[in-house]
C-alpha cells in the first residue's frame, strides 16, 4: 500500500512540472502554439491557455500534496 502512494504521488508531481512547462510555452511568444484560437500564425502569448494550464498544474500540486507518503 505504501508503494501505491509513493507512485500516486511521484506521477501528480510529474503531471505538475508538465503543466506548468506547458503553461510557460503558452507564455512565449515567436513560437508556434497549436492549441490556440489565432487562426493565422498561432505565435501571440495567450493568457488564457496559460491560465488554465497553470490552474491544472496548482490542482495536481494539491493532489500530490493529498497523496504524500506519510511519515512515522
């Protein structure tokens, strides 16, 4: 059972540092960003894909926080 949560907790860290990664490449601009609404060349900083992705990044903090193995 240990273990289990050790992984739960190692696999919502990762998934954070992923979403923020993610979160700062919505920030940069010059760089094609796929997920965007901008129908022409998708390289303007876009806030709200920053916002959501970095929104999920906070969630798998606080989940990974809620999933840390306890010590004795």
């Amino acid at each position: 059972m240990k273990n289990s949560s050790n992984g739960t907790f190692v696999l919502a860290m990762i998934v954070a540092l992923v979403y923020a990664l993610i979160a700062g490449f919505y920030l940069v601009p010059g760089v094609y960003h796929p997920l965007s609404d901008d129908t022409v060349i998708h390289t303007t900083p876009h806030l709200t894909l920053t916002a959501i992705f970095g929104a999920l990044a906070v969630l798998s903090l606080v989940l990974a926080q809620l999933s840390r193995p306890r010590s004795r």
